[in-house]
C-alpha cells in the first residue's frame, strides 16, 4: 500500500511568489514529496531552483512535454503536477499532462475559455484524474465552520449575500503618467497573457467562488460593470448576481481600492441570523442569531470543535493561522484522494472537499459573463 507520493512543478521558481507557497503548504503534509519540476524558461533560474528543493539534476526538465512525457514513462513518476504558471500557461500545461495520465492541481482561473475550460473537464473526467483548482480562501478552518452551519440550516433561509474583494497595490495606475509604466505585475497588464480581465479574473473570481463554496448556489444571471481608468483591462468591478433561487448577491471586486490591502470579505444574511467572515482576520468568524449581540468565534475554540470542519484546525486557538495552511488544507485532501484513489480504498465527501476542474470552468464562465454584461450595461444569462 502506497503511503507517499511524489509530485511535480510547472512554474514556481525560486523568484516566484505562489511557487513557494505551494512547495511550503505540500511540505505540512509528510505524504508528499517534490521530485520534479520545470521551474522556468530560464535554464539557470530552473536550475537553481532544483538544487534548492533537493531535485535531481535529471529531473529537472526545460520543457513542459519532455517533463509531461518522461514521468510518465517512469515506474516512480510523479502522481501530480501543480502548476504554478501565469494564466496564459495554465491550459496547455494542464493538458499536456492530462493527456499523459498524470493528476493536476492548477492555480485559477483555470484558463482564457470557456471552450478550454471545458475540454480539460471532459479529459479529467474521462480518464479519472483529480483535477484541483487552488481557490486558497475555501481552505481556512472558519470558512469551512460556516459552510457548515449553512449547510445545517443554522441561520436559517438565505435571503441575501454581500461579497467584496478590495486591494490598492495597483492605485498608481489611476495616474495617466504611469500607465505605460510597469504598474501591473508584468504579465497581469497584458490580455496576451492575463486573458480579457485582470481584476476580475484575479480576485472577483475568488469572490464568486467563496460564494459558492459556502452556500452551492448556481448564478442564474448577472449584471456587471467595469472600470478600465484608461488601462487595458479591468481594476475595478461592481455587479448583482442572480442565483437559481432567486437570492441576488452584490459583489464587488476592486485593485485600486485605497487603503485596503487583501480584503476579501464575505456576508452571509438568513431568516435566523447572519455570518461575516474576513481574509485579513481569518481565524475569527463573526456570527449574529437573530435578536442577539454578535458573537466572534475564534478558530480552535470548544464551541467550533463540535462541527467537523473544526478539526482542520492546526494550532492550538490564539495562535494565529495564515494563507500558507489555507493551501496545506487543500493539499491534504488532495493528496488524502489522490492516495486513496492509488491504493483502491473510497473516496469520502469530506476527502473531496476541494475545488476541482469543474469548480475551475465555473470561474472562467464567471469572468466571460461578467465582462459581456459590462460591455453590453446589461444582465447576462449565465448558462
């Protein structure tokens, strides 16, 4: 019985910034181990990084394909690749290694189309693979708690959302002198390799998805509309999301936001009360019964305890968590599935409770509906 696996890296090197938190969230977990990798186009940059994460010199491939195809010919090749890429990467990558039978775990958005989207779903699918999309803010222990109290109808029928996601590390843009300056990440300024959105797809994706996550509502519709200040694609976003169910959402997402560093926050509004949960501050959930004062409930406290998704708590209450267990949590339910998977043991619910391929052409769907709505100043049919 297989008791650890052996994974692989596309992107992520040593001057990369998710590439590290990956390799640190996979290393909470001693199930898994980096083997391999293609860390950049830059030989001595892939070079360098391999030597640092103890990866053997002929493991350490220039290309993608050669990788894709040589593990796979391996009897201890890798059993997954994350794929750390920017956007424009993230298909062609992700199906190279598909297409070679290899599991993936993928950053979002998954890729630029709906189209490519859906064909990597159809090749997961049809060749039984875990397909996981890192939407890193479903991993922390309290938003888990308060999917659960959801699910168990604890405050009640949902009558209304309110989501937003408010940054300002690209509030320089506003300025028209330093718009052909290199204000954006250098390839986040760029449709080439950003796709047909920037904030959007960067951050109001995450929005949607929290969304979803915590509640399983399906759009239905949406209006949006988006704010460009003279740059290529979009920093700024306003819209209403219609669910299947009636219940509408307002969500904003924002990079020139002044003032707000990752605030993603998240409100949830039933007949029997209402949960607020907020990025910065993640290990606290803020809960109001109706009729009574707001409760704030710390992660690893007694009273969280009795809900399953208590337990993903790893230190003990008051010791602050972070963004870097958020993506462990999600690995260990991958790696729990995909080991599962190897040896013929079942799969649970709770095992796949990540966000996976089809979760990934939800978000892609997402930003194509969002920006037709904007450019039409009108509501979209999401399906």
């Amino acid at each position: 019985m297989e008791k650890c696996l052996r994974y692989g890296m596309v992107g992520g090197d040593l001057k990369a910034f998710i590439g590290e938190v990956h390799r640190k969230a996979i290393n909470f977990d001693t199930r898994a181990k980096l083997v391999a990798g293609c860390f950049s186009i830059d030989p001595v940059l892939g070079k360098e990084t391999a030597i640092a994460y103890g990866v053997d010199m002929s493991r350490n491939y220039l290309d993608y394909k050669e990788m894709a195809e040589k593990e796979s010919q391996r009897e201890d090749g890798i059993d997954w690749v994350s794929i750390c890429t920017p956007n424009f990467l993230h298909y062609q990558v992700a199906k190279e290694f598909l297409l070679h039978n290899i599991n993936v775990v993928c950053e979002k958005p998954l890729c630029f189309t709906i189209k490519e989207a859906e064909e990597l779903e159809k090749l997961a699918k049809e060749r039984d693979l875990v397909f996981a999309i890192t939407y890193t803010y479903t991993g922390y222990t309290m938003v888990k708690v308060a999917r659960e109290m959801i699910k168990k109808g604890e405050i009640g029928k949902i009558v209304n959302i309110n989501v937003e996601y408010a940054q300002d590390w690209l509030i320089d843009s506003l300025d028209p002198k330093n718009q052909k300056a290199t204000t954006l990440s250098v390839w986040r300024s760029d449709p080439k390799y950003s796709g047909i959105s920037n904030c959007i797809g960067d951050i109001g994706t995450h929005a949607e998805n929290i969304v979803h996550y915590l509640t399983g509502f399906d759009i239905k519709r949406l209006v949006c509309t988006t704010d460009n200040y003279g740059m290529a694609l979009d920093l700024n976003a306003n819209m209403i999301l219609e669910y299947e169910n009636g219940v509408r959402a307002a969500l904003w997402c924002s990079q020139v936001a002044c003032g707000h560093l990752n605030g993603l926050v998240v409100r949830v509004y039933g007949e029997k009360g209402s949960i607020e949960w907020a990025q910065e501050h993640p290990d606290y959930l803020h809960v109001t019964p109706k009729g009574e004062p707001t409760q704030t409930w710390a992660r690893g406290g007694s009273y969280t305890m009795k809900y399953d998704a208590g337990h993903y708590s790893r230190i003990p209450v008051g010791h602050p968590e972070g963004l870097v267990i958020a993506f462990a949590n999600i690995y260990k339910n991958v790696i729990t599935t995909i080991l599962k998977k190897k040896n013929h043991e079942t799969v649970t619910e709770a095992d796949l409770d990540f966000q996976n391929v089809s979760n990934g052409v939800d978000g892609v769907k997402f930003i194509h509906k969002a920006i037709e709505s904007s450019k039409e100043g009108k509501w979209v049919e999401y399906k």
